[in-house]
C-alpha cells in the first residue's frame, strides 16, 4: 500500500520500507511471528555483565557479492545508524543506549551499554546489518538477506532476486515483485483480476 521512500535500510523507520527492506537485510536478532526474539545474523548473546553484551556471530554467512560477513560489518552498521540524524522515524532510537561497540575477534561482537540495559537485544532487532565497505559507497543495497536486489522503480514496482547462497531457509520463490497500488479498490481490482496474487492492507468494505 505504501510506496518505498528508499531502500538505505538506516535512512527511515517506516512500515513501507521495512516491508521491503527485510527481504534484502538481515538483523543480529530476529522476531519471529509472535514477536519473540530469535538468533539470525547472531546464533548466540550473553550478558557478561550488567552492562557488557557479547554477541557471537553466524559463520559462513555471505554478502550478496559473495564476500563473508564479519564484526566488523556489524561495528559500522550500528555506527552509521547512530550517526544519522535522530527524530522519531530514525534508527537512531535504538542505538542511544550503547556506549561502546568492540571486535573481540571476526565473529565475536562486545557492546557496552552506558547504564544496565537488558532491552538492548530488543533494540537490536530493529537495525539492518550493512556491508563496511559499501554503506557509505552508496552500495547499501548488498544484503545477507534471502532475495537480492535486481531493480527498483520508484513509486512503481522493486524485483528481488532469490538469494541461493542464503544461511537460512531456502526462500519458496525464484523471485519476487512488489507493486506499489496506493488506492485500495485498485489493489483489490488487481487481485480480483489476477494481476497480483496477494495485496495487504484490505479494508472492512471490500470483505
């Protein structure tokens, strides 16, 4: 329903982005269908203490270039999220609490809270991992995520590719195309016509 504004996965908190965005990045920490916490880019977390985190991260997983993902990825994407600028629709509400974010080894992640907070790993699950060296190249489209980026019309339409050297689950599809219909008799016109084959936001009238 809501057309993507852009496809930088720190620029801006909004349900029209997310929606798509999710398909191309991952997050340390994932919500599963009944919003409880699950490993995703970080099989394992541990509070050392009431205020130290360390974070153990997946191996083998992969960029969608094919280069290995690594803490120091993870290092710069929470430093860029909390070097954008702040408001309410900013990623940088969730990471205002971290004082410090450390490499302890290549999958090993510390981060330091500036007072004890256990909602940080809740925090977490909101940030988009990011490639170091390509974030700020311009090139934040490379994902781990399970589709890759093949085009994006504003306004339009965004083609995903399946990713076939995801760590996850084998996504069902080969590939994807998401239509942006803002108006919702139109959405539901082109499901009835079989232009689409799943539309959201359906409203009370057209049940």
């Amino acid at each position: 329903a809501a057309p993507l504004q852009t496809l930088d996965p720190h620029e801006r908190n909004a349900a029209g982005n997310n929606s798509v965005i999710d398909h191309i990045f991952d997050t340390l920490i994932a919500r599963d269908s009944r919003e409880a916490l699950r490993p995703a880019l970080a099989e394992s977390w541990l509070a050392r203490d009431a205020t130290t985190w360390d974070f153990k991260l997946r191996r083998g997983v992969l960029w969608h270039d094919g280069t290995p993902c690594t803490a120091d990825d993870v290092i710069a994407s929470l430093s860029r999220a909390a070097a954008l600028p702040d408001g309410a629709s900013s990623f940088g509400q969730f990471t205002r609490r971290i004082e410090s974010v450390g490499r302890v080894d290549s999958h090993t992640l510390r981060i330091k809270t500036r007072h004890p907070y256990p909602l940080l790993v809740h925090d977490l699950a909101s940030i988009r991992i990011v490639q170091a060296s390509a974030a700020d190249a311009g090139a934040w489209h490379l994902g781990t995520g399970p589709y890759k980026l093949k085009q994006f019309v504003a306004g339009k339409f965004v083609l995903l590719e399946r990713n076939d050297n995801y760590w996850g689950a084998r996504p069902a599809w080969q590939s994807l195309k998401l239509r942006f219909i803002a108006d919702a008799a139109q959405r539901m016109a082109a499901l009835l016509a079989g232009e689409v084959q799943v539309i959201e936001d359906v409203g009370d009238e057209q049940l």
